[in-house]
C-alpha cells in the first residue's frame, strides 16, 4: 500500500492529507509534527487567541475524531532527525524510523530571533510562531505594564493592537523608515500609524534596537536613537525564515526555501514540498509566500499533483489582518508597483491599490470588502481597472467587473 | 446546544449537534462535513464558507453585518436573501432545528 508521509503539521500539512482523503486516496498517510498539537490556526495568536476572545477548542483545523475517521495517523511531539531520500526512510529523534512512498515537507516557517549578542536571550523575549509561544507570553498583558515591540510588519502591529486592547504601554520600534515597508505602500503605512497613535501606541520609525537590558530578565532597551526606555517584556516581529534544515541535510536543494519545480517535486524523487517553506518557480525567478491561503492552495495542489493531477502551481495570493477595529484584506501582491490610487475613505473604508503602469497587481482594503473582491477577482483574472473609475466613489465596484 | 442539519450540494444530509458560542462554520468543520471550506478560520476574510440558510430560518438568525453582506456578494452563486457566510452566525438554543445547504462550490 502506498505511504504518503507529511513532515510538518501545520496549515499546509493538514490541508494536504484532507485533500488526499477528499480527492478519494486510500493509501496510507502520516502527518507528524514536531509540536505536541494537531494542526490549528496561527493567525488568530496574534488576534483572537491573545487576546483570550478565543480558546483552544475553536484554533484546531480539524476534530480529532476527523483523523481516526479519516485513517489519518498523526505523530505529534516527534521532531524528524533525518531524511534519507535513497532508502525513503526518515528517522525520529529517538531512532525509530518510518518508510514512505512519498514525502511532502509541509514543515513551515521559524521566527528570526533577536541575537543573544543584543539581549536575545533574556527572560521575557518572545516571538508569536506557535501556541507554545503565546501561551508563554500570555501572563505578562497585564495593564499598566511596559511592551516594547521590535519591528512594526503585520505580527508587530497585530501584537501591538492586542495589548494596547489590554491596557499595555506599548513603543513598536521599526528600524527602517516606516513600518509596513517592506509589505506595503506609504499610504497602508500612514493609515496603521495612525490607528495605533489613536490608540496610544507609540510608533518609533526609523529607530532600531541597539541593545535589550537587565540580568537575567530583561529591564529596558537602548534604542538607536540613543534614548534609553524601561520595558516589562519585548515582543520580536522581525520576520520568518522557511524550515529547511531537515532538506538541507537531506542533499535536498534550497533556494530561499526548499526549492520545488511548479508541481511542487523537490530535487530528490519522491519528496515534494509545500507552504512557508517552499520556493517555487515564478517568471524568471522564484517565489516564497508565508501565508495560509498559499499554503492551504499550495498543499492541495501537491495533493492532486500526488494524484496524478500533473498541475502547475498559480499563486493567487490573498491575505488579512485584524487590528482594533480595522479589517485589512489584501489581494495580489504588490511587489514592483510604481504607483498607488486611493477609493475613499467612505465612512470607515479606505482602499489602496497598486498599479505597476496601467496593470492592477495588488489592493489593501481596510473596511471595505467589496474592494478586496473586486481587486481579487480582477487580479486573478488577469484584469485590470481604470484608475480614475476606482477612486470615483460614485463607480459601483461591481460594475469594473465587466 | 443546537441540532444542525448541513446538506451537501449532493442532498447528502449530515445532522450533528453543536455547541452555544461555536460558529454554524465551525459545526462542519469540528464534524468534517464537506462543502464548508473556512480557509480564513472564521475571520469573515475570505467567504469560503457560504450557505444557503433554509427559508423558514432566515429571519430568526442575527442580522447579516455590512462586511458580510460586501462578502457575500462575491461568494459562488449567492441569493440575496438566504445566503449567509456560516463563520458569522453563533450557535445558541435558539438555532435548534436550523437547516443549511451547501452551495455548489465555494469560491
């Protein structure tokens, strides 16, 4: 019978062994992961979960009678040492090995630390990847006490809604020369400072950590600026970097992730990859995205490609975020747009959308879920929309459509 | 508590019996009911967990928001009066007997 194995058990790894079942295999599948939990939800760590609206019962993806039913066998808390793609086995930390048919490496995505040589390493540094993670830091959001955030990209600022939510004194330093800049545009930049000003969050652009203080537990932090602040606790939200150490090991090659063709197959046979972790080939280059719609999209078409299916991967990238108030959907991605076109603000909704000449690559909606669909619908169908209609508010949306 | 009866696009009928405070989306998911995708978990961001709510249900649910209304309007197939996205609708004893159908795809 035929074994398909999973390393990683996260959004991608979940979503491919459902797509397995769905699309009628009957073989045997494994989904280990290294966490002592089935697959759950990561977005909501940074939301709901943090702020305590809502519980474990509601991040898992799947029931646990859902994998007894569907003959999936889990192997969670058991972290792989190696992989060899020769004699299709891997081997778990404690020796014991398993064969497979084929591998697909769902393995995700690990949270850049700050350097020990900066403070790193004091008691009360966090970064928000996993449950672990969050259940850790959750004691220290009490009122009135001293968050200091490291980079202000989407986890740095939805951290900062939370706790500022909370009662915390939050200061979110953004090293570069304004938060959100390598995601997204000025104005998406200029709309979350504002919010989090609003709200009290102070917002230090341009500022960099020079160095974490305190014995033991961290008690302040020299900024760049050369000021010197007290700080309860730090939060780091510098970025993510794919899980590829069990690949690379392997012989398998990576190229800023573990490097698939655009079926998703990895340079050894018989192992496939998919999610945070997984390059793939786009236009001239490559592609890596660190998002659940990509993983979820990337994982079932390794599925289907497992299946016989012989597809090519087409990102159609899709992405929010929750924050106070403010919903932000984005579709496409902006990368390489040289100009931006503003609908609104209407009430409390504010559209950008990025243009690379006349072509619509990309829309960040806050408030406004006609825009993100019409954008995503015009995007992913190769479309794009007159300018002057999309900042006209009297234009219905809908009407771009035709 | 509440008693839900999903019914796929195929008329498969599935009847299970969710908890107060879960979602109507989370009910298929936590049963692993096919045709309600959920890919955003619940965050009203992605309208991949669309039904149509059975006629005689659509007034005793919670009004729809704006955001969901905006959503819906761009989810497979929608009917203006009884499709609702299932992450938006809390589960209370007062949805006992609710019957939703899964459209044909969601998007």
């Amino acid at each position: 019978m035929t074994h398909i194995v999973a390393i990683g058990a996260g959004q991608a790894g979940a979503a491919l062994v459902a797509r397995l079942r769905s699309q009628g295999f009957d073989g045997q599948i494994t989904l280990i992961g290294e966490e002592p939990v089935a697959p759950y939800q990561r977005p909501p760590l940074s939301k709901g979960y943090l702020l305590g609206e809502m519980g474990l019962d509601r991040l898992m993806l799947r029931s646990d009678e859902w994998y007894v039913e569907n003959n999936i066998t889990l192997r969670l808390g058991q972290p792989v040492e190696s992989i060899n793609t020769d004699s299709r086995t891997i081997w778990f930390s404690d020796n014991e090995s398993l064969h497979y048919n084929e591998l697909v490496l769902t393995t995700g995505s690990i949270p850049r630390r700050l350097p020990a040589a900066v403070g790193g390493d004091l008691a009360g540094v966090y970064t928000v990847r996993t449950l672990a993670d969050v259940d850790a830091m959750r004691a220290e959001f009490q009122a009135g006490k001293r968050l200091l955030i490291v980079g202000g990209g989407y986890i740095g600022l939805e951290a900062a809604a939370v706790a500022a939510k909370l009662g915390v004194d939050v200061t979110l330093v953004e090293m570069s020369r304004r938060i959100l800049s390598r995601v997204a545009a000025a104005e998406t930049s200029d709309y979350f400072r504002n919010l989090h000003m609003s709200q009290g969050v102070m917002i230090l652009e341009g500022v960099g950590l020079e160095t974490l203080l305190g014995e033991g537990r961290v008690s302040g932090a020299k900024l760049s600026s050369g000021k010197e602040i007290p700080v309860d606790f730090v939060i780091a939200g510098v970025g993510i970097l794919p899980t590829t150490r069990l690949a690379e090991v392997a012989g398998i090659e990576i190229d800023n992730g573990i490097k698939t063709d655009a079926q998703g197959r990895c340079s050894a046979d018989h192992v496939w990859a998919a999610g945070d972790c997984a390059s793939f080939p786009m236009g001239e280059g490559r592609m890596r995205l660190e998002s659940v719609g990509n993983a979820i999209d990337q994982a079932e078409l390794v599925a289907d490609n497992l299946l016989g299916a012989g597809k090519d991967y087409v990102p159609a990238p899709w992405f929010w975020s929750d924050q106070y108030d403010t919903k932000l959907q984005i579709a496409g991605l902006s990368t390489g747009y040289d100009h931006i076109v503003t609908r609104g603000p209407a009430g409390d909704a504010v559209s950008f959308w990025y243009y690379q000449g006349d072509k619509l690559i990309a829309v960040d909606a806050m408030n406004d879920s006609r825009a993100y669909m019409v954008g995503k619908r015009l995007i992913e169908s190769g479309k794009t929309a007159d300018a002057a209609k999309v900042s006209d508010l009297s234009v219905e949306l809908k009407s771009l459509l035709k | 508590m509440a008693k839900i009866t999903y019914v796929e696009h195929s008329g498969r009928e599935h009847v299970v019996e969710v908890r107060n405070g879960m979602t109507v989306m989370e009910g298929a998911r936590d049963n692993g009911i096919p045709g309600i995708e959920a890919d955003c978990g619940g965050a009203c961001a992605c309208s991949t967990c669309h039904v149509y709510v059975d006629a005689a249900w659509v007034d005793k649910l919670p009004k729809k928001d704006a955001m969901e209304e905006d959503m819906l309007d761009f989810a497979w197939s929608p009917d203006p009066v009884r499709s609702r996205l299932t992450c938006q609708i809390k589960v209370s004893d007062a949805l006992d007997g609710l019957r939703v159908q899964m459209p044909e795809k969601q998007i």
